[in-house]
C-alpha cells in the first residue's frame, strides 16, 4: 500500500473588493484541501461564508479583525499572521458525509480576516 501524499502546511491571503478579507489556513491532514469557496455579501450588514467540507472532517470558520501582530506575547508566523487569538464565529460537528455550509457574519468592521480550521 503506498503512502499518502502530504501537503505541505501554508497559508494565502485573498482580498475581496467590499472590505473583507479571506484568510485560509490549510492544514497538513488527509482529505481535501480546506477552503472557504466565497465570501457575499448579504443585505447591508451581513457576509455569506460558504464551504464544502469532506465526510467525518469538523470545521470551524474563525476571525480576526487585525492580521498585525500588536504585542509580544502573540505567536505569529514569518509574515506576520496571529496564529493564536482567533475568535470562532461558529463550529460544525463531523458529519458521515460531504457537505456544504454557509456561515453568517455581521458586517460591523471595515475588514475581517477568516480561516477555516479542520480536525481530522
């Protein structure tokens, strides 16, 4: 049986055009690569985050306001990204097969950065 094929852990930045950024952490698991497939706007104050997400996988989708390292004491990566002090907008719980979720945001910042986190 042949070994699995391992992504290399990294990250990208996407910018969208009304304020919000997306920020996507992929992590080095087994599974389809996490991805947060848009981001809409809803009305006036409100986003859309909508994902596909793999069988028995559970997602969170996280935010942070700032993508700037303020203070000593958070832990950032080579360029800079918090990597610990997310908030959680929301969990979903694994599910035994693919499925496809929308998340909703209040759009109360003039931008908002969003990952999505996996668990095997």
């Amino acid at each position: 049986m042949p070994l699995p094929n391992l992504r290399s852990p990294f990250s990208r930045l996407a910018s969208l055009g009304f304020g919000v950024a997306l920020f996507i952490l992929i992590a080095n698991t087994l599974g389809t690569e996490p991805s947060i497939h848009y981001i809409k706007r809803l009305g006036t104050n409100q986003v859309i985050i909508h994902f596909f997400t793999d069988a028995n996988r559970a997602y969170s989708v996280q935010y942070f306001d700032t993508l700037s390292c303020h203070t000593n004491s958070m832990k950032c990566n080579t360029s800079g990204v918090p990597m610990t002090n997310w908030l959680t907008l929301t969990n979903f719980t694994a599910l035994p097969v693919s499925f496809e979720y929308l998340a909703l945001d209040k759009t109360t910042n003039r931008s908002r950065f969003y990952r999505l986190r996996v668990t095997p």
